[in-house]
C-alpha cells in the first residue's frame, strides 16, 4: 500500500511564507538561525514544513530549497495518495459485500406485499427514500405537484444525476409553475441532457414516487409528515398505470429554452381562467397546486391589469375578455 504523504507535503506556504522565502533568496539563499526574529519562528516553522527552508545543525543556519524540487515532490506524494484513493474505491464494494448481504437479508415490512409500511417524519421518510433511490436497478417514476423548493432541488441532484448516470431510466412530471423557477429549470436542464425525461401537466395530480416498478411512495398526510411505502403488487400496478396515463397527456418541455416571464404570465392568465368560471382563490389555488398567497400574488396583478375592485368583479370581467 502507498505510503501517506508526509507532513511536509500537506500544504503551500501562505503569504507571510512566500515573503519569507523571497527575503531568504535576497539574502543568498541562507539565513543564520540566530538572526531569525521570534515573531517570524512560526513562519519558518511552516517553510521547513513544506521543505522550501531546510536547517543546516554544521552551519546554523536555513537554507533556501529549490521550489522545484518541493513541487515535484508534493506532486508525487499527491499521486501516490490518489492511486491509493483509487485503489481503496475499487476495493470498497468486495469489502462491504458481508455487510450489504446482511442488510439485504434483514426482513422489512415495506417489503411485505400484503400491507403498505407508513413512515412518520419527513427526515425519516427522506433517509428511506434516498434508500430506495439509491437501490433502483430499472426505472424511477415521479410525479410532484406544486413549486419545488431550492433546497429540496439542490438534496435531488446528484441522487438522480448518480441514478440515470448509471442506466437507470428516470421519468418526472411537474405542473407549470416550475417554469417559473430558475433552480428547478436548471436541475431539469441538467438531467434532461443526462437521459431523464421530465414533462408538464397542466392538471391536477397526487405526489407519488415509484422505483423499478417494485415500491411505491405516497403521502399519508396533507402535510407530507407521513408517508405510506407500498409494495403490494396489484396496488403499485395500478399506481403505474395512472402515471402513464398522466406521462401521455404532459407535454414535452426545451427546458434550457424556457421564457420566465411569458412563463409567470400565462401562470396569471391560468389562475384568471379558473376566476371566470366561478372557482374561489381557495379552489384555485388547490386546482394549480399552488399556494393561497402565490394565487393571492396573481390576482393582484390581474385586479390591477383589469381595474377590477373585487374577486367577484374580476371574474366578470374576465368572462367577458374571454367573449371579445
């Protein structure tokens, strides 16, 4: 096995370091030991650390050490530790092979196909899900209404940049308000271009989550604290099924092409469609997936854009826009 890189190797020098050592160089590339001030000793020790000083005991004296010569060996020591870095990954799934055998042994109730395991916590729920995301061979199918929050965006993306990277097939349905998110346009640009497919419906659907055809993930609370992992055959069929249908009604999305603002107002013009035809703000919010002071957001600017004074006022208005 590669040896560890030695101390001295473990940095460059920083600023106070690099002007000590250009004065050493002034003064001939030595320097007495005596002559050293003690508020310096400390970037000396550093220099000698790195080993662009090295002490002479016959003479007491530092003496400059050719930068080259330090560069080319902290470069080796750098490439021994990689090749033994390398060397340890390549080894690492023989050695853990006892241990995934035993977890893979261990009985689960999400795995019994007679009941559906519910799991309270969203941190619990996450750990589960990364589990199972983590393990799919096949195939992950996803659909998540509403906005996508940046966090939540910035925990997906190398999960499911690591899931399609290794052949795995990964289908996302969203509603249109993401269009109106830089991150989440970002992320779909990225795993777009990886071999995911993620589509738009302008429909109301149920947040679910189902891997290689096997488990699937449902909330078990309007609040998303509960979740229910079911692996009942027929249910997941089924489940599958509904996304289908849903992926081939979605329409199809240049996500690196997306206009934002068009995006923001035609998201105003939908929540002004819903208005006309007698919806309240609650229910159209609940139709769109969006938040009561997102819609709140939107009718107010259509109230201003219509010089409407009240919810009632606007939808007629609304209605006979629609009619010219």
């Amino acid at each position: 096995m590669a040896a560890e890189p030695t101390d001295r190797g473990s940095g460059l020098p920083d600023e106070a370091g690099r002007g000590l050592y250009l004065a050493v160089l002034a003064r001939g590339g030595r320097i007495p030991l005596s002559t050293v001030p003690e508020q310096d000793r400390a970037v000396v020790d550093q220099l000698v650390r790195v080993g662009l000083l090295v002490p002479n005991p016959i003479d007491g004296a530092y003496v400059a050490v050719s930068p080259r010569a330090v560069g080319e060996r902290i470069g080796s020591e750098m490439r021994s530790a990689a090749a033994d870095l390398l060397w340890r990954a390549e080894r690492l799934p023989a050695d853990l092979d006892p241990l995934t055998r035993a977890y893979d042994s261990l009985p689960r109730q999400a795995d019994d196909p007679q009941r559906a395991t519910y799991v309270h916590g969203r941190e619990r729920i996450r750990h589960r899900i990364a589990e199972l995301v983590s393990e799919c061979k096949q195939e992950m199918l996803t659909a998540q209404p509403g906005p996508r929050q940046p966090a939540t965006i910035t925990l997906a993306r190398p999960q499911d940049l690591a899931l399609v990277q290794r052949g795995a097939r990964m289908r996302t349905l969203y509603q249109p308000q993401v269009l109106a998110e830089p991150w989440t346009l970002g992320y779909a640009a990225e795993l777009t271009e990886q071999g995911a497919g993620l589509r738009v419906l302008d429909e109301s659907f149920e947040r679910m989550l189902i891997i290689d055809r096997a488990v699937a993930v449902v909330p078990a609370a309007d609040d998303y604290s509960r979740a229910a992992f079911i692996s009942d055959p027929a249910a997941v069929a089924f489940l599958v099924k509904t996304f289908e249908r849903d992926w081939a009604r979605a329409d199809v999305v240049q996500w690196a092409e997306v206009d934002t603002p068009a995006v923001a107002a035609s998201a105003a013009n939908r929540v002004g469609r819903l208005l006309a035809q007698g919806l309240t703000q609650r229910a159209v919010a609940t139709r769109l997936g969006l938040s009561e002071r997102t819609v709140a957001g939107h009718i107010s600017r259509l109230r201003e854009r219509y010089g409407a004074q009240t919810l009632f006022q606007l939808g007629w208005l609304m209605r006979g826009s629609r009619r010219d």
